[in-house]
C-alpha cells in the first residue's frame, strides 16, 4: 500500500510540474508578443529556455546520483526553476529577461529525467514496465493540459497571468519531490569523475546508445511536425486554430495508446523502431492530406506512435543504466532529445516558408534516418545482465 502510495504521489507531482512545464513555452511566446509585438521576442525567450537543457542535465544528473536524499535537491532545483520563469515575468529588459530564460533552461531537466530515474524507488510492487508507461503518460497529459491552459489563460488574463500560473504549477511540485524517499549512500567520488562514469554508460552501453540515438533524431523530426500542424490547419483547413486541434488529437492518441499498453507493455526494443516506422507514414500522410479526415487519421498515428515510443525509452533506460549513475543517464538524454526537438523546429522555420509539404516530408525522413540509426547501432549478441533479467 504504502508503494502505491508513494507512486501516486510521484505521478500526481510529475504531472502537475510538466504541466507547468508545458504551459511555460506557449506562455513565454504570447510574453513575448505582449511586450513589443513581435513573435521573435517570444520565440528568443523559448529557445533560451530550451537550448541550455543539454548543458545543464549531466551535472544535474550527477549531483542527483551523489545524493542520499536525491527528492530534495530534486526539489530545490523545481523551486530555482519556478524563481528562473518568474525573474524572466518581472524583468523588462529583453537582453536580460532572455539571459535569465538560458540560466533557467539548465535546470528544465529536472522536470524530465530527473524525476523519471527515481522511479525505481517509489514504485513499490508495481512492474517496472508499467511504472514507465504510467509515468510517460504524465508527460502526455502534460502534453495536453498545458498549451490549451496557456491558450485559455492568456485569451482572459492575458500572457503575464499565463506565465504566472506556470510557475505556480511548477512550484506546486515542491512538497512531492520533497517527499521522494531516501537512497543507499554511493561512493564519495567528484564531480568529474561522476560525469566521466556517466558519459561512459550512456555511449558504451549499445542499447543505451541505440535508444539514445534513435530518440533524437527521431524527435528533430517531431519537431519539424510541431511547427508544421497549424500551418496544416491554416493552408488547408482555412483556420490555424485546427492545426492546435490535430496537435491535441495527437496528445489524446498517444494518452490512450500509453493506456491500453500499461497493463502489457510490449518489449521496448523492438516498440522504438516500430513506432519510428509509424511517425513516419503519419507524416507522410499528414503532407498528403487536404481535408479534415485523412489530417485527423494522420495525428491519431502520430499520437499512437509517439506515446508507446516514450514508454519504451523509459523503459529501456531504467533496465540498461546503473543505479549509481541512473539520474545521469536520464536527464544526459533527456537533454540530448530536447536539443533534437529544438534544432528541428528550428529547422522548420524556412523549410515551412518552402512548402508545408516539403517540411512534413523531411520530418518523415528524419524518421527514416532514426530507424536507420537504430539499425546500424548494433547490440551484442549477448545481453547485458539486465536484458537478460
């Protein structure tokens, strides 16, 4: 009982702060648009929180696997990430509000791998499998909940108010990760050599290595995808604001689809290239879409594809890394995949101004390329102990 306490308590904490999480980037980009009138502002104060998360996640992560007591700093770092968001509301500086925004952006990891990789120790009897599966759909409800609270916010209280509610979310988490229990004492090593380890693990372990890759260019595709569904509903449905609506469709999709696999999650190796291959033809029926039915049918496979595909990295990462780097690893490459997802709506940019169609054609290579890397990024032919388990 008291396992699926702990548990529950995870999730509900989980999900409340990557709601905030979420929340903060559309909130940023109406911020931004608010304060002189340009889209570039908002768009500078989202890059500058995103872009830092691959500098910050390995030393996040190795002060998590040091720590006795990895929930408090856990918490202490949501805190300084809620004072970050908010020092950018009350500055009125741009120069300065955007340096903040990139300080902040280091500790945006604790959101994401941070908390996952202390999972093992709250799920009591509850199979690991499911545990991921449980804990990628907080992410997919985060996924959901957050832009269209932004959206509803900012429409009746304006941006400041959006931003406000995202950082009282964010903040909101801090008695749950506060709460996370204890764990065996480590080896006293520094820093470097912490990091050193956990780099190691991430690129010798093939299946880490595999997963790792395969995620990230994967998700430069998905990115490209994101920036492309509203001018989709704009250019072929008459109105952008049906774009918004096949991004929540995915959301919706991947949800129910993390749902339905939680009971019996199918082996994570196999579920990473498989749903790759499905993000690719959503894409490419996406660009051949022109009405509401086939662009509708293409979110559904997206959304199939895309929350089976967190659950199965999830899963793969808790079975390959080990406990003494685990946080590393987690939030090492969760980094590394929130760096994929920027550089392709980055990317998107002047793809998009191209042709909408060529653009969600390069995303669906980008899923050709991923599975192609997760061809090539062999595996022993005999398991590492964990798989073998």
């Amino acid at each position: 009982m008291r396992g699926r306490y702990r548990l529950a308590v995870y999730l509900a904490g989980a999900t409340v702060a990557r709601t905030g999480d979420e929340l903060s980037g559309p909130a940023l980009l109406l911020l931004g648009l608010s304060v002189d009138g340009s889209a570039a502002t908002g768009s500078a104060l989202l890059a500058g929180l995103t872009i830092s998360a691959a500098a910050g996640g390995p030393l996040l992560g190795a002060l998590l696997d040091r720590s006795t007591r990895p929930g408090r700093l856990l918490a202490w770092a949501l805190l300084a990430y809620a004072g970050g968001l908010g020092a950018v509301l009350a500055l009125v500086e741009v120069p300065a509000a955007i340096a903040v925004a990139v300080a902040a952006g280091l500790l945006n990891p604790a959101l994401a791998g941070g908390w996952t990789a202390q999972l093992p120790h709250v799920r009591g009897a509850t199979p690991l499998a499911r545990a991921s599966t449980l804990d990628a759909m907080t992410f997919t409800a985060a996924s959901l909940a957050g832009p269209g609270l932004a959206g509803l916010v900012a429409a009746y209280a304006g941006a400041p108010a959006a931003v406000a509610v995202a950082i009282t979310l964010v903040a909101v988490a801090f008695p749950a990760a506060w709460s996370l229990p204890a764990v065996e004492a480590k080896p006293a090593k520094p820093i470097r050599r912490r990091l050193a380890d956990g780099f190691a693990v991430l690129f010798h372990n093939r299946a880490l290595l595999r997963a790792t890759a395969t995620s990230t260019v994967s998700f430069a595709g998905i990115g490209i995808a994101v920036v492309c569904y509203p001018l989709l509903g704009a250019q072929r449905l008459g109105n952008p604001g049906f774009g918004a609506l096949l991004l929540t469709v995915l959301a919706a999709a991947s949800l129910v689809a993390n749902a339905v696999l939680a009971r019996r999650p199918p082996p994570p190796d196999r579920t990473v290239l498989v749903t790759t291959g499905l993000l690719g033809a959503s894409f490419l029926l996406a660009a051949a879409g022109h009405d509401m039915v086939t662009l509708l049918a293409a979110a559904v496979l997206a959304g199939l594809a895309e929350g089976p595909q967190l659950s199965a990295l999830f899963a793969i990462r808790h079975r390959e890394a080990p406990p003494e780097v685990r946080a590393q690893v987690f939030t090492t490459a969760a980094s590394v995949k929130i760096t994929g997802l920027a550089a392709g709506a980055a990317a998107a940019g002047p793809l998009s101004a191209l042709s909408v169609t060529a653009a969600l054609g390069f995303a669906a290579g980008c899923q050709l390329l991923a599975a192609a890397t997760y061809v090539l990024v062999r595996t022993p032919r005999t398991p590492s102990p964990a798989r073998a388990a």
